[in-house]
C-alpha cells in the first residue's frame, strides 16, 4: 500500500498542531493536552496511514460493550468505523483505488439492500433502526476489509491484532469470572454467550498464528488457551458445540492429524484442570447454577424457536422488521419457563427468516456460502504450487466461519463480527497473491477487482 511522503508543509503543519496542544495543555490542562495529542496523531493517521485505522477498529471488537461512548447507539467502535470511512475514502481518491467486488460482498449488499426494504415495511420502522444501523455498519465493514486488505502480510497484521485484543478480553473476563464479579465469563462484552461466540471464532486464527508467526509463537500458544479458557467459563453451549464442530472438521477432512488432536485435547484438558485446581469453589457453584437453569433455557429456546416459525408464517415476504422479534414475541411466546423483557430468537437464521424474510435469508446463506467456496479454492490454488501459509489461512478462515456458523444455529450473532471478518478474509486479496493474479488472466497482471473476486 502506497502513501505519499511527508513534505516540509505536511511537517510545519503537524508542529504546529503539536504546538498548540501543548500550550494550551499547559494553560488548562495536561490530560486535554494528551487527549489533543491522541487526536492529532489519529487524525494523521486517518489521513496518510487508514491501514492503521482499521487495526485500531479491529482491536475494539473484542471491547465492544465497554466503549458504549458517547452513546450506544453512536459508540466508539462506530465512531472510529466512521473514521475509517473517512481514511479509505481519502485513499481510494488519492490513490485512485479499483473496488473489488467478490460475491460475498455481492450478496453481503443484496442483504442490506432487503433489509432496508423490510425496515420500510415494518408497522414501526423507528423501532428497528439500531438493528439496521448494526447491519448497516457490519456491511460497510466488510467492504472496507475487502478493499483495504491487499495482501497475505496486512492480513496477518490483521489477524495479530485480532487475536492479542481477543486473548486481552478473555483474561479480563477470566479475572471477572473467576473473582466473583459475574457469574459467567463476561465484561469487554456484556452478554456472556456473545462473548463466547467472538471468542470461539477467533480461536482458528489464533491456531493459525501458533503454527505459522514462530518467532511469536508462545504468545499464541497463551492467547490460544485465554481464548479456550474463557469460552469454557462463559458456560456458552452454542459457542462449545461450535468448538466441538470445529474440532470433529478438522479430524474428518485431516486438516490436523493425531499429534495435533492430542495437543488440542491436551490443551482443553490443562484449561479445566487449572480451573478445577485454583478456582474450584467458584467454577463448581456456577456449574450447579448453569445445571439449575438448563432444562428451563431448553424449554425457553424451544418456544421462542417455536414463536418464531408461528410470526414468519404471519408475516412471509419481508418479516416483521428488523429488531421487532422482541416487541411481537408477547403475541407469540407460550409456556415459556423464562420472561424475558426484550427476547432474542436464538437463531441467527431463524432470526432473519422472522425479522427480514425468506430473500434476506437466502443473500445471507448465500454470503457465508461464497466465503467458504472461496476459502476452498485459494486453498486449491495455494496447494498447486505449495504454498502451505495460504493453505493454513483458508483453512482458518474456513475454521472461523464453520464456528459462526454452528454456534449462530443457538445464538443469534448475525450482527456480530465473526460472520463478518471471515468473508471479508476471503473476498480480501489475503489469499491471492502476484503469481496467481496472473496466472488467472493469461500471464498478465489481473486487477485488484478480479483478483478480490477469485
């Protein structure tokens, strides 16, 4: 990725600010003087280096739920998303920038598109605006990922990123956990199954980042087994099934062999035997708890599942409007064991069916199937000429989506990231490199466009 150097204006201009902050912090004060500073570089940064936006933005993810500023609804993960907007459009004009337009982000804004419509067509489309507005921003995430990932390299910056702020969350919500704050693993996200579900579709990448990033290597091992550890406390069935579908993949398909299915059973074992060993009063309690309710959520999950088909049947074209489930459940819900004020389906699939119809259903099925179409054939490409680093970063790829995926059949994540940054990976040009643009057009140098489309 190219930027134009610095001039001896740009230079004048930036001591000047930096000037400035400073002297006004030392006529008010020093935090504003280091905010001002904060902003100033972030600002040069939205300007010449967006790249280092988007790991920014990457590095909130985790955190979600702990930068609810100013608002929720305008939070800091969405502010700076908003900056990244910023940046890439100052790049795209600056660099003249080809879109790439792969087929996940093809359907991805098919998606969007019927959503709308289903927003238009809701009995009170104010009451779904922050569920669109999520949509919104998820979709635009993609397409900046696909657009500003060109290569292996940013995309392994990418996933360190991830996967450090990742393994952070999980230590934090660890301490939380096992110090008695929550019941279960929680904090950087508030729901304890949402943030098992980031968590467990982080853990491939982190996986990748072991065999691969060597020099780092026992910093990945750690955050691997953060990742693996905080799931488990999370008491998260639908982020465990998910892990454990993961897991039986990569046995069938011989993605790992026996020595790496002892590791990873090692692995798992040595997560809750520490937990038994150090915090056994606490992981026991909230065990019978998670036991106590269990049958209650099943039932619970069931007549939600159950209300969901009966409003889909009611409302077959475009649903009942996005985030509007939860304002019709009251007409729909019967015997169910646990009141919720504000209930989710507990489906993600389900949840689209009921909220946006059978069309945005089949666009979103149809974005996650071209993510994993596409993953497969890089990996097929990656394979004919022995590049064993491609290979394993489709496969994590895949590995991340196939844990969405599962784990979204009992949970409703659709606004969550992990569909999200798998397809992006993949319509991305992280699995493409020089040789195959070229190999794909005749021996001539393809276009970003085609080669994101591949």
């Amino acid at each position: 990725m190219a930027f134009r150097r610095f001039g001896g204006g740009d230079i004048v201009a930036v001591a000047l600010l930096v000037s400035l902050a400073m002297a006004y912090g030392a006529v008010h004060s020093p935090l504003i003087a280091v905010a001002l500073l904060i902003a100033i570089v972030f600002a040069g940064w939205v300007v010449m280096r967006p790249d280092l936006v988007l790991l920014v933005v990457v590095a909130a993810l985790p955190w979600n739920d702990m930068l609810q500023y100013p608002t929720a609804t305008f939070s800091l993960v969405k502010l700076l998303g908003l900056a990244l907007v910023v940046g890439y459009f100052l790049r795209a004009v600056r660099q003249n920038d080809v879109i790439r337009l792969p087929p996940v982000l093809g359907f991805a804004l098919a998606f969007g598109l019927v959503i709308g419509l289903a927003l238009i067509a809701s009995p009170e489309p104010s009451a779904g605006l922050v569920k669109a507005f999520r949509y919104v921003f998820f979709i635009l995430f993609l397409f900046l990922l696909i657009q500003m990932i060109d290569d292996r390299d940013q995309a392994m910056r990418l996933l360190r990123v991830l996967v450090l702020a990742s393994a952070t969350a999980a230590f934090y919500g660890c301490f939380q956990f096992v110090t008695g704050a929550v019941e279960r693993a929680a904090g950087p996200i508030a729901d304890a199954n949402d943030f098992a579900y980031m968590l467990s579709a982080v853990l491939p990448f982190a996986l990748f980042l072991c065999a691969e990033d060597r020099r780092w290597r026992p910093v990945w091992i750690l955050s691997t087994l953060l990742l693996l550890g905080a799931t488990f406390a999370t008491l998260s069935r639908g982020a465990i099934i998910g892990l454990a579908a993961l897991l039986l993949w990569a046995i069938l398909t011989r993605r790992i062999g026996v020595g790496g299915t002892i590791a990873v059973v090692v692995a798992a074992v040595l997560v809750v035997a520490a937990a038994f060993t150090f915090w056994s009063s606490t992981v026991e309690q909230r065990l019978n708890e998670k036991n106590k309710i269990a049958a209650a959520n099943t039932e619970s999950r069931a007549a939600f599942w159950a209300a969901g088909e009966e409003m889909w049947e009611d409302h077959p074209f475009l649903g009942v409007g996005p985030g509007r489930f939860g304002v019709e459940a009251k007409n729909y819900i019967k015997n169910s064991p646990i009141a919720l004020e504000d209930p989710v389906v507990h489906n993600s699939y389900l949840e689209i069916l009921v909220e946006a119809g059978p069309l945005a259903l089949l666009l979103f099925l149809g974005m996650l199937a071209a993510g994993w179409m596409g993953a497969t054939r890089a990996a097929r490409l990656a394979r004919s000429r022995q590049d064993q680093t491609t290979v394993r970063l489709a496969t994590a790829a895949k590995g991340s989506l196939l844990v969405a995926i599962v784990s979204g059949f009992f949970l409703s994540e659709q606004v969550a990231p992990p569909f999200w940054i798998a397809c992006a990976l993949v319509g991305s040009g992280a699995l493409y490199v020089a040789r195959e643009r070229k190999e794909r057009v005749g021996g001539e140098a393809a276009s970003p466009a085609l080669a994101g489309a591949a």
